[in-house]
C-alpha cells in the first residue's frame, strides 16, 4: 500500500463543511453585574466596558445583548450592606432579586436568568460562607446557600449557580428547591473552580475580595487534575443540571477531563483576568483583540465546553454573525 499524505484544501468558503467546532450565539452567557440604587450604569475600572448597573436600568445591557443574539444572562448582585453572615444574599428585597423580578416581567421567557449563588458579595469578610474563627465553616453556611438559591427561584431565575465550592451545597439547594415547588429551576454548579488569580478584576468589581487569608480551603489547588473529575463526579450524584470549569483559558486539558467523566452540558467561565488580559495585551498594542477574543472563545468549546460565560458574549455574537467564527 502507498502511503498518501494528504491534507484537505477546501476553498475558504467551503471549510464551514468539515470544521469540527461549532459555535453559537446561543450558547454565550453574559455576567451583568446589578448594584443597589437607582439610575445607576457606572463603568467597572478593572473590567474595561462592563457596567455596574441598578436594577432599574440592567435591562439596557439586556436589551443591547439581545440586538447580537446573546440571551442568557449571568447575574451577580453588589448590596449596600454587608454583614457577618451575607443576609443580604436570601433577601427578598435584595438587589439580585429585585433584578429578577424586573427582568422576569419585562421579557418573559425570552431570556434565561442565571443567578451567582455565593455569599461573598454580602459577608464583609468577603469568604464565601460563614466563619469559624479564621475558617469557613462549610455545615453552617450550605443552609444559607439553600435559602439565597430559593429566593432567586422565587424571584424568577431559571438557573442557580452555586460557585461557593461547599461540600454538599448542590444536595441542599435541589432539596431545598424542591420542597418550594421549584423543580423545574435548575442548578447548574460551579463544580471545579480553581483558587485562581485570575479572579482579580471581578473581586475589584464585585467588591468581594477576602479581607484575610484566601480561598484555597475551598476552592481548588490548580495542580490538581483528578480531583476536578472527583468534583464533576459528585456534583453530578448530588443532581446538579449542569456544570462548570472555571477558569477557561489556562484549563482546556480540565474542561476536556471533566467533559469525557460527566454527560452533563459543560460551561466554561472564561473570568475577569482573562479578558482583563486580552484588553490590555490590544491596548498596549501588543495583541488583536478580535482575533485573540475569536480564538480564545472556540478554544473552550473545542475542549468540550457547550457554553461559555465570557464578558466578551456580545462581541463574540457579533464574531459569529459576521461568519468569522463558528
Ligand atoms: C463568587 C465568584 C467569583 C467569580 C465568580 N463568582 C469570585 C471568586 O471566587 O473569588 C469570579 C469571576 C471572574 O473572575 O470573572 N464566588
């Protein structure tokens, strides 16, 4: 037999026909940040062109994601108070929910509400659960996370997303949610999320750095591989809809990893450092932002990810209407 070395060369509008990644506007979720007050649209200084916005004013970012086809929303609230225990988190009064409801009653089902489940915002220690002493107290805080997980159902959220890193937290909140008559909202669960310095610039904009020591009790060593697919494994007993790898970039090999121990849809998170990365690498003149942005977004979903949270979403739906990509 003779061995042909081939390489396929379709012409440049042909390749849409054997390209092996595909990419829809459809599967981009977009983190809005929703601050306390009224009339508020104030641009975040660590998060170049993303808003800090009160509830009342959100549905312009709504509105303008909808115009480049992007219809899934990632919610994370910025209250005026903070205490011990993150009580702004469950409130019914609270910013995300007040968010909730006016977004649920001005368009319905044609968006898809995600909310961050996590008490970090609210604590004014800035962990992610109560404390014990200088340590997180993970028992103490899953009830917490249950009662802020059915607030949000009840203000109208399709989707809870725990990205505490508790142990046990995604059995709490499908009990808790349940017992509410929501069993239709599902938990889609932060279930590997590293310790990452990659977080910088969204602890800047949502104001939830820790104020002593660091997360690394709950959230994961980054040299870890196997216990990523111990996470995704649990997560997924526990009944969690979907999951989450979080970051994007720096972890393809652990989105493929977990893609092939879990049957479960993937979401990637591609967070504040990386995209705080891409602006300033094209500002400094060093980087195209388009290409980059194009090339890092297909990444994730070449690894395995089907959808991808990115501050980039509007854009990289306009990437893919332009036939750029996808
Ligand atoms: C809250 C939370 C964080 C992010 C999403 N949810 C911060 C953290 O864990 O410190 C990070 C998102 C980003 O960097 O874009 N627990």
């Amino acid at each position: 037999m003779q061995i042909r070395p081939r390489r396929l060369r379709l012409g440049e509008n042909m390749r849409g026909l054997t390209r092996e990644t595909r990419i829809s506007e459809t599967s981009l979720i977009y983190p809005l940040f929703v601050k306390e007050g009224a009339d508020i649209k104030d641009p975040i200084p660590s998060l170049e062109g993303q808003f800090h916005f009160s509830p009342d004013r959100v549905c312009e970012a709504v509105d303008n994601s909808l115009k480049s086809g992007v219809k899934s929303f990632l919610l994370f609230g910025l209250p005026d108070h903070k205490d011990e225990a993150g009580s702004g988190a469950w409130l019914s009064e609270g910013v995300v929910q007040v968010a909730l409801r006016l977004l649920r009653a001005r368009y319905n089902g044609e968006i898809t509400l995600i909310t961050d489940v996590c008490l970090c915002e609210y604590t004014n220690h800035g962990h992610c659960g109560v404390l014990k002493g200088e340590t997180v107290d993970n028992d103490k805080t899953l009830p917490l996370l249950a009662k802020t997980a059915v607030s949000h159902a009840q203000a109208g959220a399709d989707i809870v997303a725990p990205s505490d890193m508790m142990d046990g937290r995604v059995n709490v909140i499908r009990d808790a949610l349940d017992k509410h008559s929501f069993t239709d909202t599902a938990i889609l669960s932060y279930a590997v999320k590293y310790a990452s310095k990659f977080y910088g610039p969204f602890r800047n904009a949502a104001g939830s750095a820790p104020s002593f020591g660091d997360r690394r009790t709950y959230q994961m060593d980054f040299h870890n591989r196997r216990e990523a697919l111990k996470e995704a494994i649990l997560d997924t007993l526990e009944g969690a809809d979907m999951l989450m790898v979080k970051p994007a970039m720096a972890y393809g090999d652990i989105i493929a990893a977990v893609r092939e121990v879990s049957n479960l849809p993937l979401a990637a998170y591609s967070v504040s450092g990386e995209y705080a990365m891409i602006k300033s690498a094209a500002r400094a003149g060093l980087i195209d932002e388009y290409g980059v942005m194009c090339e890092s977004a297909v990444a994730s979903f070449r690894a395995g990810a089907d959808m991808l949270i990115t501050y980039y979403a509007n854009e990289i739906a306009g990437a893919i209407q332009k036939g750029d990509i996808g």
